[in-house]
C-alpha cells in the first residue's frame, strides 16, 4: 500500500515539475514575442507617419511604408487622436464591430490596460496607436494551461487505471486466502465433529455436546463463507429480526459476563433481500470488534429502523471509542489498531454489504471514551 502511494505521489510530482518547466519555457517565449511584436508596431507606426506626410504617394519610400502596413495581418491596432477619439481599425473584427455597440471602444480600453500606446506626431497633430496580442501570442499564452488540463486528465485516467489494478489485486488476495483458509478447515472439521460422535455415547456430556455442536455448525459456516468468497451469492427475502435475534443470542453466550449484547429497537417483521450466512459474518465482525473496543466489560446495542425504501441497522457499543484520525482508514485492508489480525475483517464487511447487497457501511459517529456506532443501510 505505501509504495502504492508513493507512486502516485511521483505521478503528481513530476506532472507539476512538466508543467512548471512548460509554463517557465512558454512565458519566455511569450515574453521575447510581445518584444518582437512591440517592435512590428512601432515599425507600423514609422509606415504610417510616411504615407501621411508623404507629397508623392509613388515615391519608393511611400511603396515600401504601404507595403509594411499592409504585410500586417496578426496584431490588431486601433488609431486614436489626442482627445481618444477612433480615427482608424486596423485588423479589428469587423462583424463584431457592427453589430455590437461601442465595440471598438471596448477593445480601445483593453488595448490602453494591455501596453502603452505608440505616439505619432505628424508635426501638425498627433495621434496614438493602441495594439493588442496577435492571435498567435494569446495561444500561446494559454498553451500551459491546455497542457496542464492534458496532463491532469491523464494523471486522473492513470490513477483510475492504478486503483482498479489494485483492486484487482486485493480481490484475487482476498480471493486466494479465503478458498485455503476454507480448504484448511476442513480436516479439524471433520476431526472435530467425529469426536463429537464418541461424546454423545456419554450422557453427562449432553449438555456439553449441544454447545459444541453449535460451535462446530458456525464453523462449518464460516468455512463456507470462505468457500464461496469471490463468487456472486444468492439473495433472497428473510426476516430481519430473526436473523438479527440468532445473531444476538448466539454472540452474548460467548461474550464475558460484564457485557450485554441486546437488540433494542426492531419491529417484529422486517424483510430484506439478504444472503443470510454473509450478512451473519458482518454482524458478527461488528460485534467482535465491539467487544474488543469493551475491554470486557459494557453494552452493545442493535436498533433498527424500517423505511418504505430502505433499512438502518446501527450496531452501538459504549466502548473505547475511534480517534478521529483513524475513522476514515478503518475499513481500508490492513488498517488494524490490534496486536494480531490482518485488518482484513472490516475490509471484507464493507465488500459484502456494497458489492453483494447493493448497500453502504459507515462509522455513524464515534467519541473517544464513549462509544461507536456503526450504520449498515439496506436497501430494498
């Protein structure tokens, strides 16, 4: 997972270090054009004081003004005189000239807050000549930003590719460890229960016998669940209470005596569309998590409420608490805060509840030194 992230963080580095060097790069560029561009206008300029102070309009140097004012085609210029009147448009749209009012005064005002304007004095009168950014220039003024928009979509594209490469990964892990660990089981299981077989000849062992053979059912469960970890399961409608009541029950026999596991809030009869034995391994995760947050000894409370398009199970403990810090990383695979554990478990609860149950898992709300809750919705 770390060097997981490390990659991303280089991916991030060096799309900014290749912007920064194209934005350094392009504002030079940029900047030794506006020079040569000034240096166009003010050559325009000299081309406009010859032809206007010009006696022979046939004279070489007049052909060579005209034909310097008339080699512009890029940088637009607007002709001004002293009192800021427009004596002349000089590549100015001029569809948008017509038919929008006032449009040359507005590029006027945007010209005068671009660059200083370039004074002709024709000894007579004097007029100013006002230009704006050639077509050119303002491309490539905005040429980093298109390249930084390129370059966040692939970062996004790359990241996206990563993240479903690395879920990938941790399904066929989880995929691969739960078919050996149910693989595994199945020799002490059978072991086990043939033991059983010689208890039961022993009538003082009945009581004994009958607890046993309840825990040898749920493991036999719980390998099944192994078992069919990476295939789709089979929902169908069961009443949530009753699961809900077998789940309570069950756990509080095997909870220490200070703890009381109760469901305090739920109607009588629920119906949700749920695979019974996945949803089991989730309450019970929750509830084995709870009674590690106890420390031995407290309350865990199950409520839940029926809507017309939805059901909320909260699963409250009034135990140590989640710092703040750590809620977001509780289901993430191999966050754990105990000394053993994998951190697989959470991890593997939210799977079952979004993916097989279309649903959503998430720390409600948590207080050090008060409690937890937990919220599962299930919607039907």
């Amino acid at each position: 997972m770390r060097q997981y992230l490390n990659w991303k963080s280089y991916l991030v580095v060096i799309a900014l270090i290749i912007v920064g060097a194209s934005l350094y790069y392009t504002n030079q560029l940029a900047a030794k054009l506006a020079v040569e561009e000034r240096k166009k206008v003010e050559e325009i300029t000299n081309a406009l004081k010859i032809v206007s102070s010009s006696d022979n309009p046939e004279g070489f140097e007049t052909q060579l003004a005209m034909n310097k004012l008339s080699q512009n085609k890029t940088i637009p210029l607007i002709i001004a005189d002293e009192k800021g009147n427009i004596k002349d448009k000089i590549n100015i749209d001029s569809v948008n000239a017509i038919n929008k009012a006032n449009y040359a005064e507005q590029q006027l005002e945007k010209y005068r807050s671009q660059h200083a304007p370039i004074l002709v004095d024709y000894g007579t009168g004097t007029d100013y000549v006002y230009y704006g950014e050639s077509y050119l220039l303002t491309q490539l003024r905005y040429f980093p930003y298109v390249q930084l928009a390129i370059i966040v979509v692939f970062l996004i594209v790359v990241l996206i590719a990563l993240n479903a490469a690395h879920r990938s990964l941790q399904n066929q892990v989880w995929v691969g460890l739960s078919k050996e660990t149910a693989h595994q089981l199945g020799t002490p299981l059978s072991s086990i229960e043939a033991w059983l077989e010689l208890l039961r000849d022993n009538e003082e062992n009945r009581e004994a016998v009958t607890e046993l053979q309840k825990d040898l059912d749920r493991l036999k469960l719980v390998a099944d669940r192994f078992g069919k970890v990476g295939s789709t399961p089979q929902l169908k409608v069961e009443n949530l209470y009753v699961r809900l009541q077998g789940i309570v029950e069950y756990m509080q026999k095997r909870s220490p005596q200070k703890v009381t596991i109760s469901l305090i809030e739920c109607e009588s009869d629920v119906p949700v569309n749920i695979s019974g034995p996945l949803f089991d391994w989730v309450m019970e995760n929750l509830i084995r998590n709870a009674l590690d947050a106890l420390g031995g000894q407290g309350k865990i409370e199950i409520s839940v409420v029926n809507q017309p398009q939805q059901v909320y199970i909260d699963i409250h403990d009034t135990g140590k608490g989640i710092p703040g810090h750590q809620v977001k990383k509780v289901f993430t695979p191999g966050f754990t805060t105990k000394k053993r554990g994998w951190g697989l478990g959470l991890s593997l609860a939210r799977r079952i509840i979004t993916q097989y149950h279309h649903g959503s898992i998430f720390v409600k709300n948590s207080e050090v030194g008060k409690g937890t809750t937990f919220r599962i919705i299930l919607r039907r």
